[in-house]
C-alpha cells in the first residue's frame, strides 16, 4: 500500500509512525513533511494542491491522509480533489471542512441538530459586538475563519474584549470576518476523536490538552504544551451522553445536510454542570492529542483508513490500550508570542523507552537536530497507570535540552 500523508507538524510524524508501524509495511509519502518526518516517509514536491494531486494520480498512490485541516479547505479542496481523480482520502471535502473553518457555519449546524452548544451571536462590526456581549463577562469572542488558533478570546472584561475587537475589526489581524459573541461556559475540558465513515463512527481513546503555556493552567492560550490520554479519563456514563447527545447527532446531521465525511474529526467538548457541550469542531486529529493517542492505537491503522476512506467502517482492525498515555511538549524560546529556531537540540539518543515526536525541528548539516518554530518536540509515555505513564514522559524529556526550552511539569498530573 503506498500512503501519502500531507502536513508536516508533530501530529503528522505521530500518524506516519502509526501508519509506518502497521503489520503492511506500507510505503510512506509526505507532503510537506519535515526533516524528521523524512525519515519515515518520502518527500514530494510539489508546487500547490493540483500539482500535489497530479503527483499521486501518476504515482500511484492508494490513500492519502489529510493530517492538517488548511488543505481541506485550499482551493478546490484536497480530499474533492482526490475524489475527482479517484484517489481514496481519509479527510473531509471542502464543503464539510466548513465545521472547522467557520465558527458560524458550525454553530448553525449545532443549532439545527439540537446538539448542546454555547449560544452565540453573530456580529458584523464593533458596535454589533458590543451590543451583543450586553455588559456580560465573562464573553467569549470567536473570529469566523481559520486563524491558526489565534482566532478565540474568553474576555473576563470589557477592557479584554475590546483589546480583541480592536485586532479584528480595526486592525484586520486575520484578515476580513464576522465574530461570534459567545456564552462562557465552564468545567473540565475533553477532546474526543471519532472516525468518521458516511453513517458510521468509531469513537477512538479520549485525551485532555493542556493549552495554557503556564504550570497551574495559567499564562496565554498556546497550540497545546501537552496532552493525556485515556479510555478512563471520562467515566463511561459520560461517554455515553456524549455519543448520545453529541457524535451520533453530528453524524446523522451530516448524512441530513448532505455534508460527505471520511475521516477523523474533533469535538472539543466541555463537561459543563448541565451536560457536555461542543465548543468546537476540527476536521482532523488534536495536537498535541494526536501524539498521545497514537501509541495507543493498536491493529493496522492504515488498513483501517484505507477502508474508510473507500466507505467501509472496520472496527475490527484497530483497537485501544486500556492505560495512560502522556504527552509533554517541549516549546522553543519566545513562544507562544513567537518562537526561535536555530537553537541546537541535545540529549534526544538517550531517550530510549519514550517516543519522540518532532512538531518543529530541522536538522542541520552536520546531522544534528536544531529547533525550527514554537511547539519543537513532543515526548510521549504510556504506562498502566496515570502516575507511571507521568513519572516516565517527565523524566524522558528531562534528558533534552536547549537553548530556551520551555515546558509545563504539571502535563498529566493537574487535573481539571
Ligand atoms: P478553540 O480555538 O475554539 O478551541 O477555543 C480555544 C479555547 O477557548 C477552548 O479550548 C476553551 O478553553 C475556550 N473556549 C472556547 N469557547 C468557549 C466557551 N464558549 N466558553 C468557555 N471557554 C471557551
Ligand atoms: N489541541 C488543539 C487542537 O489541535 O486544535
């Protein structure tokens, strides 16, 4: 089987591993990819979406694996893409990306399916906004459209919500787009992943992101500086709400609307005192989620997306580790402001009973590993229990250093 994955992050190297380690053996492509990532999977070159394609029309390729939502949406679309040239892809047409890239289009589709959500207003301008957040803080505000996710704001004041207003209707920060005004929920956070097939689901092991860049969850909003994961995270009893209450309306509303999905996707749930709510969709894995599910995932995941992305659910190839998986990220200099690249990498040779997972490394001439953006390595363990799989991926990513190294210690042991 020859496998192309497209994305080039810690996310991607996680799912090429995973897709490496399956019992075929299949040959592996990536697009962009990354100096790590190389080591797993040829690179392609290739300028733009429709050369990329192309590519693997005379290559020959069986899958392709959308790992990054931004092609999804790119132009005509990578997965409509594929289609019209009968190329299997695990990953969502354009039309059904929307859920992911806007926050308006996947509020409605909540809405219209009576799936629980925060309610939300859409606004045009500043003083539409200002009316619709009607002096209630906590708000949070959420820019329309992919915004690398830099796009959400929860405002504990006014002066917070207007310093948002301001990047986006004055300064233009993403570019043109409304902003929905949205009801502050709280309680616990919970990342659940299902494969999607048509009208069929497989809903894989849960995981919690730590998305502040502080210990004690404090500091700004980061991409994500470590993750859990688990089957016992959430009990069973709220599991079930969830598949009751929130993928299985997801999916038969998708069936409904006649939105076409093959592939994973994302709700980002909060468990609110009144029941779990959807904060968001993503069309694609979680990272750093990804990098801790992953090792958990046993059987043979290609075999399995290939099936789905040719429309057949087979829950029978794969299934999940019953223990922990944690994992913690290791961040460059600057970050989540802005990152530094070119800081030298060491101690990675002797990490050996930990995975590694590179999200933003390059390597240098000489052979070494330097960093090269914000989020540069995620280091992953598992262990039966929470506590041997914390102990482990802490004491793993002790062995590294770098000039700047930020990194929470309390991945996996804070819960919330
Ligand atoms: P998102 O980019 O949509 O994942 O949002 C980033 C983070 O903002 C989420 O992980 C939540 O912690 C927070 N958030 C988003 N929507 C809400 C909401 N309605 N109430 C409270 N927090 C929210
Ligand atoms: N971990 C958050 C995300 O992947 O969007």
């Amino acid at each position: 089987m020859r496998i192309l994955v497209v994305g080039k992050g810690g996310r991607e190297h996680a799912l090429v591993r995973a897709l490496a380690e399956s019992p075929g053996s299949p040959e592996l492509f990536c697009f962009p990819g990354s100096d790590a990532i190389f080591e797993l999977a040829k690179p392609v070159e290739a300028d733009g979406l429709e050369s990329l394609v192309a590519w693997m029309k005379s290559n020959a390729i069986d899958l392709c694996v959308a790992g990054e939502e931004s092609y999804l949406v790119k132009g005509e679309g990578l997965a409509n893409l594929c289609g019209k040239n009968g190329i299997p892809c695990w990953g969502p047409p354009k039309e059904s990306a929307q859920l992911e890239a806007s926050k308006e289009f996947a509020k409605e589709f909540l809405v219209r399916n009576s799936i629980p959500t925060a309610r939300a207003t859409a606004t045009d301008t500043l003083a539409e906004a200002v009316a619709a957040i009607a002096g209630e803080y906590p708000t949070v505000l959420k820019f329309d459209g992919l915004a690398a996710g830099k796009g959400v704001a929860v405002c504990p004041d006014e002066a917070s919500a207007m310093s948002f207003l301001d990047e986006v209707f004055s300064q233009r920060r993403f570019g043109p787009g409304r902003v929905l005004v949205e009801q502050c929920l709280t309680g616990p956070e919970v990342s659940v992943f299902a494969a999607i097939i048509d009208d069929q689901y497989l809903i894989f092991t849960p995981a919690r992101d730590y998305k502040r860049a502080l210990d004690g969850d404090l500091g700004p909003n980061t991409g994500g500086m470590g993750a859990v994961a688990s089957r016992q995270l959430v009990s069973q009893e709220i599991l079930a709400q969830i598949e009751q209450e929130i993928v299985r309306p997801t999916v038969d509303g998708l069936r409904r609307e006649n939105l076409p999905y093959r592939g994973f996707l994302y709700f980002g749930i909060m468990l609110t005192p009144t029941g779990p709510q959807v904060i968001e969709y993503n069309c694609r894995f979680g990272d750093p989620e990804c990098q801790a599910v992953m090792p958990l995932v046993r059987g043979d995941l290609a075999a399995f997306c290939l099936a789905g992305a040719n429309g057949e659910l087979r829950a029978d190839l794969i299934r999940f580790g019953t223990g922990w998986s944690v994992c913690v990220i290791l961040a460059s200099a600057g970050y989540p402001e802005n990152s530094r690249n070119g800081d030298a990498i060491s101690g990675l040779e002797k990490i050996t009973a930990s995975r590694v997972y590179h999200s933003g490394t390059q390597r240098t001439a000489d052979g070494n590993w330097e960093t090269h953006g914000g989020r540069v390595l995620a280091v992953v363990a598992g262990g039966s229990t929470r506590e041997q799989a914390v102990t482990q991926a802490h004491a793993a990513a002790d062995l590294v250093e770098f000039d700047g190294l930020q990194r929470r210690r309390d991945i996996g042991i804070l819960n919330f």
